[in-house]
C-alpha cells in the first residue's frame, strides 16, 4: 500500500535521518526484511466481512428491545468501532485500486488531506475500540461481582455518559495524534493506553475467572460432582484464553512497532521489523472479524435475533 496508506505516518521513524534508514536498510536486508506483499484485495475483502458481521450486530440490537441494555449498549459500540475501521479501509483501498488503474485521477494536495482525514478515521476508531473493550469487561466485572447492585450502578444514564465520553476522547485524542504525530510523547501516550486496556483486562477477567472457579469449586464439592467442576474450568480457562489471547495478537504487534519507533528508529532488527507494518494492520482488521464473534454470538438471545435479521434481509 503505498499513495494512501493507513497510518502511513508511523510505518517508518521519523526521528531517523535518510541516510542513517538507507544504511540500516541495507544492513538489514536479509529475506526477512523485505516485508510482506499483502495485497489490496485482502484488505477489501476483509473490510467487507468485517462490515457485514458488525452491521448485523448492530441491527440485531437496536431491533431487539430486551436487548436495549448498558451491556449490550457497550457492544453495540464496539461493533460501531469496528464498522469505522472497516469503512476507513474499504475507502481508502477502494481509492488505492482506483488510482492504480487510472480510473481516478486526483491532485497531490488533495491526496495528502484525503489521507489525513482517513489516518483519523482509523485512529478515531482504533481508540474507540480499545475503549469499549475495556468498558466491557469492567461492565463484566460489575455484573459478576455486584449483581445485586448492578442496576443501581450502571444506570443508563452513566451508560450514555460512559459512551459519550469515549467517542469524544478518541475523536479528540485523534485530532491531537495527527497534527503532533512527530511527539514521542503521543506515542507513548497512545502506547501507555494500550498497556493500560491490556493490564485493565489481564486483572479483571483472572479475577472473574478465579471467583467463577471457586464457586464451581464449592459447588462440586458439595454435590460430589467433580466432573462437571473440571469441564466447567475448562471451558472457563479456555473463555479466558481466546479473549485475551485474541486482543494481544491482534493489538500487541502494531504497538510493538510504536514502541520500536520510540526506542530504536535505526537498529537494524527494529527496522526489519518495520516492515510488516501491513501485516500489523491487518492483524487489526482481523480483531473487528472476530470480535462479533466473541462478544456476540455466545448469546443466545443475540444469536436468534441475527437468525431473524438475516431472514428478514432475505
């Protein structure tokens, strides 16, 4: 992806000269830094089923009104988030593959401000993203260990005001990345917010995970049902495991490239690795994929409600 590349303002270090990214490049030039040709087409065509799934989503709870609930509220925002993502994608390719066949001529300036407008498209969305999923899971966490308060505490009055402040902080957030974007301290501004969600979930779903375990634990103990103790974990372990190992393949390698952009803009290992950074968002568009997946359709409500809207649209 070269004229408008997502991000394009980190795919290299700035704070490098010319000379000194030249030479690293070639001292770095093994097969293993060439990078990786990912083609426009799968781009577009990840978008598109990333759009479709989350389109749905969000159909199916806005029609539903036993749905009409801070919980699912917060995962129709992530569905949201992830819809921009995929619409800034699907935009900014199909201009790609316009442009590349001459089908679309436009002015240099325009490109540039074109660019600029889809860099904060995607980076709106990518923090709103990280946002509601944490949001999530403290809205898990709540619901786990406040049950009975659960109501009096996520009102939805605090639910409009929590979704609220999150679509103005990334909007806000994204504005300031791109007019500073040559600030180590917004990248590691935007790293520390990422390092933050991660720690944010590591604790509170090992925490639920643990309480959950432990009254499976009591309950066998006094039904002497151990098996089913020992199924229940497991698919409690194995829950935890594709959450959080999901969200760190999928996030982990693009901020891994912020945070060698900070630390070592001319080391030849850092710059070889620059070179994925398609790959890298990829890995991104991937996460709006299976988030629907994850989020969503483990409920059952949810899931009969896509079943209506897909035959409905049929």
């Amino acid at each position: 992806m070269s004229t408008l590349a997502p991000l394009h303002l980190l795919r290299e270090p700035w704070n490098a000269s010319e000379g000194n990214q030249s030479n690293t490049t070639a001292g770095a030039g093994g097969p293993w830094c060439q990078g990786l040709n990912i083609p426009n087409e799968l781009f577009l065509t990840l978008g598109l089923v990333s759009l479709v799934e989350n389109l749905l989503v969000v159909a199916a709870i806005l029609k539903n009104r036993n749905l009409h609930s801070p919980t699912y509220y917060f995962i129709c925002c992530l569905a949201v988030s992830d819809m921009l993502v995929s619409v800034s994608n699907l935009v900014e390719t199909l201009f790609m593959l316009l442009m590349e066949h001459g089908v679309l001529v436009i002015h240099a300036s325009i490109v540039r401000h074109m660019d600029n407008v889809i860099d904060m498209l995607i980076c709106s969305s990518i923090m709103s993203s990280l946002s509601f999923l944490g949001v999530i899971a403290v809205d898990r966490y709540i619901t786990i260990f406040y049950a009975l308060r659960y109501h009096s505490i996520m009102t939805l009055q605090r639910a409009v005001v929590t979704m609220a402040s999150v679509w103005l902080a990334s909007t806000v957030s994204s504005t300031i990345f791109i007019t500073y974007y040559r600030n180590n301290a917004i990248l590691l501004c935007l790293i520390g917010f990422f390092l933050f969600v991660l720690v944010l979930m590591l604790v509170l779903y090992i925490h639920m995970f643990i309480l959950s375990r432990h009254h499976l634990c009591s309950i066998s103990s006094q039904q002497k049902q151990p098996t089913i103790y020992r199924s229940s974990s497991l698919k409690g372990t194995i829950t935890l495991t594709i959450l959080l190992g999901v969200f760190f393949i999928c996030w982990g390698p693009f901020f891994f490239h912020l945070i060698l952009i900070v630390t070592c803009p001319t080391n030849p290992f850092c710059t070889c690795f620059f070179s994925y950074f398609n790959l890298f968002l990829i890995l991104i568009i991937c996460n709006s994929v299976v988030n629907p997946l994850i989020y969503v359709f483990r409920s059952q409500e949810l899931r009969r409600m896509l079943r209506e809207v897909v035959l409905c649209s049929w």
